[in-house]
C-alpha cells in the first residue's frame, strides 16, 4: 500500500489488482500434450466441401468467446465477430462473396495469382457458404469510438484481427475437430 | 478412377491422394471442451515479468510445428521462426528491440499512442527478453524464391504469419500454460 502510483491513480479504470498465478504443468505433461496438440491441429485441411451437420451454438460462441481473449495493440481488441445461421443471408454472403472472388479471379489479384492457385484446383464458387451451419464472419476495426465521439485509434489492428483468427482455428479444432474457413475470411477481409 | 483430371496430372507436385476423414465428438463433450478451452485461454496475460524456469526444447520445437500447421495465402507458408536459447544473443535482440521500441516512444508512434500506452504502464525497458529461457522471433516472409531465382509471391503475407502467431500463442497456452508475446512480436514486426 506503500508503493500506489499516483498517476495509476488518477486514471478512470480503476479496477481492483488481481494477482496473477500461473500453473505449470510436469515436463513430461508437457511434452505429452504438445505432441497431442501438434497432431490434433495438424489434421486441419482447408476443405471447399463442408458437412451441413449441426454444432451446438453454445459451441460457437465459446470459440468466439476464445478468440476474444486475444492480444491486441494497446489492448483496442479491434475486431466483430458476426455468426450467420440464416438460410436466405447466408446465401446472400455467398452471392457477395462469390462476385468478389471472381474479381480477383479475373482481375484484380492477376495472372500469376490465378496461375499460383491453380494446382489448389479453386475457383471462385463457394457452395460450402450455403452449406456451413454457421459463418462466422470477421470485421476488422480499423478505429473505434471514443465516448466524445472522436476517433479511437486501433493500432496494429490487422495483426491484431489475424491472431485472434488463429486463436479461432485452434478453437474450432479443439473444440469440434475439423472446419476451415481461412478462404472466407481472407476473401471478406480483403472486401471490407 | 474414371474422373481423372487430365490438368492436375499434368502438374508437377502429383502427390497421392490421402482421404480426409474428420472426427467428431458429441454434442455434450464439444460443449464441454469449448468451455474448457476458452476458460484456459482466458487465463493469458500478457506479463512484462517472466520466469526463467526452463521446458523442454521439445515442448518449443511442437509448439513451432503447431504454428507452422496454419493456412496461408496461396499454401506459401510465408514464415520463419527463430529460437534463440543464447544468453548473450538474447541481449543483443534485446538492446535491438529496446533501441526501436524508444524511438516509438519517443517519436515515431505519436503522443497519441504513449498516451493509450499509459494505462498499461508499459515502456522501453525490456527486463523479459532477457529472463525468458526462450525467446521465438517470428519473421513475415514478404516473398519467396522460386527454383530458377526468381521471385515468388507471398499473398496475405502479415495476415498469414499472423493467424500462425495466434495458433502459436493457443500452442503455448495448452503446452505450457502461462507465457505471452505478443510485445515482442508486434516491436519486431516493425522492425523487420
């Protein structure tokens, strides 16, 4: 109680200290679940033919929950997360989607882009967006709100996006087991 | 054996085909292992004080092919990691981040950003890099070469590296439990 700093102090969040306790699992543990947690994400593929079967929601907002406890830049957590179970607006996402995609197909990315892409056998139709229980979809904030209404900076909020989607994957592969959605979500991000 | 797609037999990389099956678990333990995944990696902070209890560089090297598991924008894989273990190559990459990181503080990130900074009460001054037994450089590989010297593009290059670093930081958190970097790796980023 000595030692409070003033300029801490003086700051509106003021919230209560909670002492931090890391456990550590035994050597062995830990190489055991390494191994364990390298093979489990280790069979992620990044499918174009997804199975309709249903996921409890309960599921998906913890994945999403997970990704939330990502780091960000200056702590602005600069990103939406968005679940879309509705038929008609899934399918709308798709049409979207799919309008850009070709874009890039036919323009925008260029030959060499097409030309890398073609021993991945993809183009731009994306009938799993119809077939996936969920979409998740992630926004990026690229500022935020301040309570004046001026402008929040969000620093990094690229980088900061990205790790919380690869929080997302482990999740989605812990959680469930298998499910990919890297295409949509570097289609959407370069859209919006 | 009939639907043989005379265009990809015609590419180079003709690898076997290895069928795909996925796993699934039941409703209630999917449930359950969300919410034990999301409670651990709710418990990450990220700490300016480490320990310098050593794991098993078998445990970093699995954390490392964890990562490396990511999507990436065209399958480029457009990343490096560096495990330095070196106590005096761990200061030297500690006088360099150090260095940089100043001149953010100083002048190159704005008044703006020292400001939203100083809730954190965060600075320059790195003590960690030197304590952690390990430390992981991650590099974003802006492009390749190809076989005949030229060179290759790596779409979605930051994105790419970055979903890896989220899948390392959730690697991290089951293996071990308790370490974060995200200041180091986002100092690096921009110095790289």
């Amino acid at each position: 109680m000595d030692e409070v700093d003033e300029e801490w102090q003086g700051l509106d969040e003021n919230v209560a200290h909670i002492p931090f306790f890391a456990e550590r699992y035994s050597e062995a543990e830990m190489i055991k679940r390494s191994q364990m947690f390298y093979e489990l994400l280790n069979k992620r593929r990044s499918v174009r033919f997804l199975s309709d079967e249903m996921v409890p929601r309960e599921v998906i907002d913890n994945v999403i929950r997970t990704a939330g406890t990502s780091p960000s830049g200056a702590h602005t957590e600069p990103w939406t997360f968005v679940v879309v179970q509705d038929q008609y607006l899934k399918h709308k996402i798709r049409e979207i989607v799919e309008e850009e995609e070709e874009i890039n197909y036919k323009k925008r990315m260029g030959d060499r882009w097409v030309n890398d892409l073609k021993r991945l056998r993809t183009n731009w139709i994306k009938e799993y967006l119809d077939t996936a229980p969920y979409l998740i979809l992630i926004f990026k904030q690229v500022y935020g709100r301040l309570p004046n209404g001026k402008k929040k900076t969000h620093y990094y909020n690229e980088i900061s996006v990205s790790i919380a989607c690869g929080i997302l994957l482990a999740a989605l592969m812990f959680d469930i087991s298998q499910l990919d959605f890297l295409r949509g979500f570097s289609v959407l991000s370069s859209t919006c």
